[in-house]
C-alpha cells in the first residue's frame, strides 16, 4: 500500500510528503458530484438502458460496447445502483420501485455462501463449562495450558 502511495504521487524521487497531502484533501473534498449528475450524456445513456428494463450491469457492459474508446462513458453497475437509491426519497420512491425490474427500493446486501457463524464440531461454550474448570484444580483445562504456553513465550524472549 505504501508502494502505491508513492508511486501516484511521483515516485521514489518525486514524492513529497506535503504535495501528496494536498493532492489527498483535494481528492477527498466533499460534497462531490455524482459521475451521473455530472455527465448528461451518460445520466442519458443509463436512463434509455433502464428504460428498456435492462439491469445495472447490462447497462454497464453496453456502455462499453458502444462507446469503447470513450472513458467518460464508462460507468460501473454499482455507480448506477448508488445514484438510484440515493434518490429513492417521497415520491421517486414509488417511481424507482416500479422501474427496477425486482421492484426494491433499497439495496439489498448480497447473499453470501459463508456460514455466519463459525461453529466447531463438538465446541462447549465457556458457560457451559463444568465446575472442576473454574476451580482451575484440573491440570490441562484451558487456563493452565494458556499459562503454559505463556510460559514458554516469556522465556524465549528472556533468551533473545
């Protein structure tokens, strides 16, 4: 990452700490501009795809079909699904509803394949532990192979 910093701002002999902290403010300078408030020809050009019932990654992928040597008409799908759903405010609510083609008026976070919640076969949790752990009068629970382990770290860094 520190790679990239210096190389967007003139590389191993070029970079100067405080011109990259203007360029980083200037960037950064809010309220921006949404890239389809800013170019009508591509707020157009996405509104004749949604128009046609095409989805936001349609739209995209058409964009670059159409106009493959154009950078200005590039736009990604999550781009076109943010502008939507910032304006879903009141009235364009309803309208936005019914131009999405799943009818939704807010975004949806994507599913995921994951197990949630990481669960190992046969885990006990720490509530449910029996009483002789608490005690800690077992030699090999937990907490005595945790001071163990601790133990044997403390020592090799004495030797360093």
């Amino acid at each position: 990452m520190v790679s990239r910093e210096i190389a967007r701002n003139g590389g191993r002999d070029g970079y100067r700490v405080h011109a990259a902290q203007e360029r980083f403010e200037s960037l950064r300078a809010r309220p921006k501009r949404r890239k389809l408030e800013a170019d009508r020809r591509l707020h157009d050009e996405v509104n004749a795809g949604l128009a046609a019932r095409w989805s936001p990654q349609q739209i995209s992928a058409r964009l670059e079909m159409d106009h493959p040597g154009d950078e200005a008409m590039r736009v990604s799908h999550e781009t076109i699904y943010e502008t939507l759903y910032v304006q879903a405010r009141g009235g364009l609510r309803t309208e936005l509803k019914l131009a999405l083609r799943r009818g939704r008026y807010r975004r949806m976070p994507a599913g995921s394949s994951r197990v949630k919640a990481a669960r190992i076969a046969g885990m006990v949790n720490i509530s449910e532990r029996p009483a002789e752990v608490a005690d800690r009068a077992v030699p090999g629970h937990w907490e005595g192979n945790l001071i163990r382990v601790l133990g044997r770290a403390v020592r090799a860094l004495a030797t360093r």
